[in-house]
C-alpha cells in the first residue's frame, strides 16, 4: 500500500514541466532596420535574449519560412537574415525559443518593404464607347504604399485618383488614354495606356430618312 503522504508520481513530473516551463524567458526581436528598400539592403532579425539550451524557430504571417537560399540561420536559428529583401518579404516576424520541455513565442513585429510601383494596369466596363454616354476607367498598380494616380489623354493632364468619370462624352473624347502610378516612397513611376474610340450616337433604322 502507497503511503498517503506519498504524492503520485505523474503530479510530480506536472508540477516539475510547469516549473521549466514558467522560466523559459519571452523572446522578442531587435533589428536595425524594419523599413528597408527593396533589393537595397540585407535586414539581420535577432531573437534575444541570447541563452544556452535554447531553440529558435521563426514565423512569418503566421507560418514556418520557407527553405530558401535567401534565408540564413546561423547559431542555432537565432539570427535570420534577409539579403536583397524584396515585397514578398513584407509580413509580421514571430520567433520561438524550445527547450526540452516547451516553448514561448515572441510579440510579431511587422516588417515593412516598400516598393513598386508595378506596371498600372487600366480596366474599363465597356469595349467602346457612343456619345452621351459615361466614360469610366480604373487604373491598378502593385505598390506599397499605395501609388498615387494621375491621369492623361493624348498627354494632356485630365485628373488625379485611381478612377476616372466623363459624363456625357463625345466624339471629341476619342484618344489616347494615360494612367500614372507613382510610389512617394520609393520614387518610381509607372504608366499604361488605353485607346479610346467614342462613335456618334446611334440612330434606330425606323427613324432614318431615306431619299
């Protein structure tokens, strides 16, 4: 018969995994820089503190990184390193340290890259267009931040935004039509265009005159 005094032996190991568990320090992340330009610059993230026995692992967006050439992870994956980082490295960093026993993930720090502008490209709801109707044209462009757009016809300036409106159009609204997309943080900008053709109004057959 096992003394009352005797604690269970599965509590003990518990209470033991809580114990290590509770002095796993929370990490968190140091860089000296988290808004690098694209292809510009290498980015080092350091999950700290810097402790023996420890793993580390890391996260970005939410998910395990992917292998790739690009990432290093030297002493233990304490240090990730980033070299030419592009858009697609934009996201929330996390990293985890494991011991034997469990684990403890950082806060998630957002890492910012700017860049494009990427070529606009110019959308339109009708193929062609007839005088006294609307001409409407919406101009996209892959950026961070979002691009500025302007817009031109036959490289006259016509608007600012990313959507253009012409109510009641003519004939004389036939041209070339230019969208500009430009990135105030990296300085770079973009065009497209579209031809415009606006025919006369159309008149029903039955109210033609013949002679």
């Amino acid at each position: 018969m096992v003394p009352l005094s005797a604690p269970p032996c599965t509590l003990h190991i518990t209470w033991k995994e809580l114990l290590l568990t509770a002095e796993l320090p929370k990490p968190y992340i140091t860089s000296k820089n988290f808004n690098p330009m694209e292809n510009k610059n290498v980015v080092a993230l350091t999950c700290e503190p810097k402790t023996q026995g420890y793993t580390y692992l890391w996260r970005v967006n939410g998910q395990s990184l992917p292998v790739s050439p690009r990432l290093k992870q030297p002493g233990k994956n304490r240090i990730l390193i980033l070299a030419n980082v592009t858009g697609n490295d934009t996201g929330p960093y996390e990293c985890e340290i494991w011991d034997q026993v469990g684990s403890i993930p950082s806060d998630p720090v957002p890492l910012d890259v700017p860049y494009g502008p990427q070529v606009p490209r110019i959308f339109s709801p009708l193929t062609y267009y007839r005088s006294g109707k609307t001409l409407q044209l919406s101009c996209f462009a892959d950026s961070n931040p979002p691009a500025e757009y302007s817009w031109t016809i036959d490289g006259k300036f016509l608007q600012s935004g990313q959507k253009l409106s012409i109510p009641q159009i003519t004939t004389e609204h036939s041209g070339l039509y230019g969208c500009s997309a430009r990135n105030s943080a990296t300085g770079r900008e973009r065009s497209a265009f579209k031809r415009i053709k606006v025919f006369g109004k159309w008149i029903p057959a039955s109210l033609s005159i013949g002679f």
